[in-house]
C-alpha cells in the first residue's frame, strides 16, 4: 500500500514539532521521528486499529497524539495527527476534511 499524507495532516505534524521544540531543544525532532516511525507502521497495520469518528485511529506510542486515517483501494489516506489532549468536539472539526 501507498501511504499519502494530506496538506491538513502535514501542518498538524509540523505545528507538533513547533509545540516541542519550544519546549526543549531538540525534541521537536524527537517528535517528528516518532510521529514518522507511527506513519510508516501503516504499511503493516493499516486497518487493524479501531474507528473513531469515522475514521481508523493510530495512537502514537511516545506522545499524546492519534493519527487519523482512511484506506481506499491501494492507498492509506492520512488526515490529519492530533493531539488528544484537546476537548472531542474541537477534534470532531479538525476532522472535517474533504479530500479532493
């Protein structure tokens, strides 16, 4: 399968490594690694893992973070890296994606 990560998705990432990386040098990085490692898991678990919101939840193993993802055909869609720490309302709207 071919993993494509949307536009909305990769600003998500890129605000995470940002949050980090104003927490202490270098860690932003360090969640860039994780958050890449979890992506990539995808092309041996794609679909096991549970729905929610209507879509298939990964949670992250090093951080607070869901990746959240759809399969059509040979292809894994992500949409968007959350972090979960947010109210479920707030994360129900950055799931309001359409995909072109």
């Amino acid at each position: 399968m071919h993993i494509e990560i949307l536009e909305e998705a990769q600003d998500d990432i890129f605000r995470g490594v940002l949050f980090y990386e104003s927490q202490q040098y270098g860690i932003g990085e360090y969640f860039l690694d994780g958050i890449s490692t979890d992506i990539e898991s995808l092309h041996l678990y794609a679909g096991i893992h549970s729905v929610k919101f209507g879509f298939h939840a990964l949670y992250s193993k090093r951080f607070p973070y869901t990746i959240y993802y759809k399969i059509e055909d040979d292809t894994i869609w992500v949409y968007a890296v959350l972090d979960e720490r947010q109210r479920p309302h707030t994360i129900k709207e950055s799931l309001n994606i359409t995909v072109q």
